[in-house]
C-alpha cells in the first residue's frame, strides 16, 4: 500500500464531501460515483495541460477514454470528504496514460486507484489525433516532475499509453 505522505507529492485536483444521494444499501458510497469523482477530477487533470472544459467547446478537439483499471481500497460514507491526486505515467503521440488517487481525508486512507489511457482525439471526424504542440510539451513537462518521484505507481501491468 502506498503512504498518503507519497500520494499527497501529487498535486490534489479535485475536493468533495459524499452526500446522501451517493449512497447504495449497504450505506457506503456505491461504485457508480468513484468513477464520476475521477471523471470530475480528470477535467481538472487534463485542464492543467491545456485540455480542460473551454478546449473542448472551444476546439474541434477532445479526449475518449480508451481504459480504465480501478481498485478499491477501502469503503467511503456520508460526510466523509475525499481529494483525488493524479499522476502522468506515459504518453504517446496521441494517447495518455495516467493514474489518480483517492484519498479519504476524514479517515487518512487511500480508498481507491483508478488507472486510465485516454486519447486525443478530433470530434470533427470522431478519430484519435495526435496532442497539439503546446498540450504535448505541457503533459511532457509534467510527465519529467512525476518520473523524479521516489516511489513507483501501483499500476496494474496490463495498461500503457
């Protein structure tokens, strides 16, 4: 299990607090809304290299998620507030491959992983693209600051830009 001191190096791109309407009869958080966190969290994510919201109503560019391995860790209830931490992995001319963390800040745990690779695409002709210049150059830089962490991701072997 990786320390939350280590998780907490990544930058921390979304904050919420479960409401009741994320509930599921066993009075936990039901799996539908960790993924809906992390879909929240991802614009964030992608928005610090260029590819937030205004990209894509503003281009004829966006992102499709091609796969997703997620892992849950440890339950999360009502009035518990969680932040998501997200970590470049890898990336390619047109697809990304990323990793965000889940932490419980009521409880001090990691409740869950989600590890993804999306990939640029081109909305005009529904087609993956490559990532423009400027967003390619951002991921990059962000890419080199996650490479020089000191504790390896627990990714699931299968996944790779």
């Amino acid at each position: 299990m990786i320390e939350l001191e280590k998780v907490r190096q990544l930058p921390c791109f979304y904050e919420t607090v479960i409401d009741e309407s994320y509930l599921d009869e066993n009075n936990h958080m039901n799996v539908r809304y960790y993924l809906a966190i992390f879909d929240d969290a991802t614009y964030e994510f992608f928005g610090s290299f260029g590819m937030g919201r205004d990209y894509y109503l503003t281009t004829e560019n966006g992102s499709f998620a091609l796969e997703m391995h997620i892992n849950y860790l440890a339950e999360v209830r009502l009035g518990e507030k969680v932040a998501i931490h997200s970590r470049v992995l890898n990336r390619t001319a047109k697809r990304i491959h990323f990793m965000q963390f889940m932490v419980n800040q009521d409880t001090e745990k990691l409740a869950c992983t989600i590890e993804g690779v999306g990939s640029h695409v081109n909305t005009t002709i529904r087609r993956t693209s490559p990532f423009p210049d400027t967003i390619a150059q951002q991921i990059d830089a962000l890419l080199a600051k996650h490479k020089k962490l000191s504790w390896d991701p627990p990714v699931c072997g299968v996944m790779n830009a």
